[in-house]
C-alpha cells in the first residue's frame, strides 16, 4: 500500500504540472500497488483542478480523474486527533520533511 501526495496526483492529472513527466513514469511502478489518500490530499487535488477548466475536453477529464479517486483509491479520512499529533511532529526538530520527488 502506497500514500501518496498530492504532488503526486496533480502531476498525473495536469499536463502543464512540472511534475506531469515524473509522475506518469511512476505510475508504471507503481501501477499495482493499493493506493490510500487522506481528505486533505483529496481537496488539494480537487482545488487544484479548478484551474484545468480551458483545457479542451474538460468535463470527460474530470469524469475520469473521479472516478479513479473514489473507486480506485482509498481515502482516509482525518480526525482532530491526527492534525493535533501531525502539529506536534512537524514542531519536533528531530523530524525530517522529505520533499516530494
């Protein structure tokens, strides 16, 4: 089971993403695993595609781009409690923050 990010997603949704190269070539790693999200990966990703509106085809895409993240992906959904302990972690300077890609 893989978490991915919403860097991730953006980048396999949106062809003018910097990441959009990077992130259909790890799809084909990929391609097997389970894949698991949390609700806020999912509003950044749908926030983001706000922006994809003028690009031609639009709605078939959004169909496609929904149907993959409600019924190919699960979705976690976060409590108070993981926000508060994800708050105390990232305050800890002993944690590292691994930049996507």
């Amino acid at each position: 089971m893989l978490f991915l990010d919403s860097t991730f997603l953006i980048g396999l949704m949106i062809k003018s993403d910097p990441y959009y190269t990077k992130s259909h070539e790890l799809s084909k790693v990929i391609k097997n695993e389970k894949i698991l999200i949390n609700n806020t990966v999912l509003t950044e990703v749908l926030n983001s595609l706000k922006s994809t509106k003028n690009i031609p085809n639009y709605e078939p895409k959004l169909d496609n781009i929904f149907k993959f993240l409600f019924d190919e992906v699960e979705i976690e959904y976060l409590t108070m409690q993981n926000y508060v302990s994800a708050r105390e972690m990232f305050k800890n300077p002993l944690i590292t923050v691994i930049v996507p890609f």
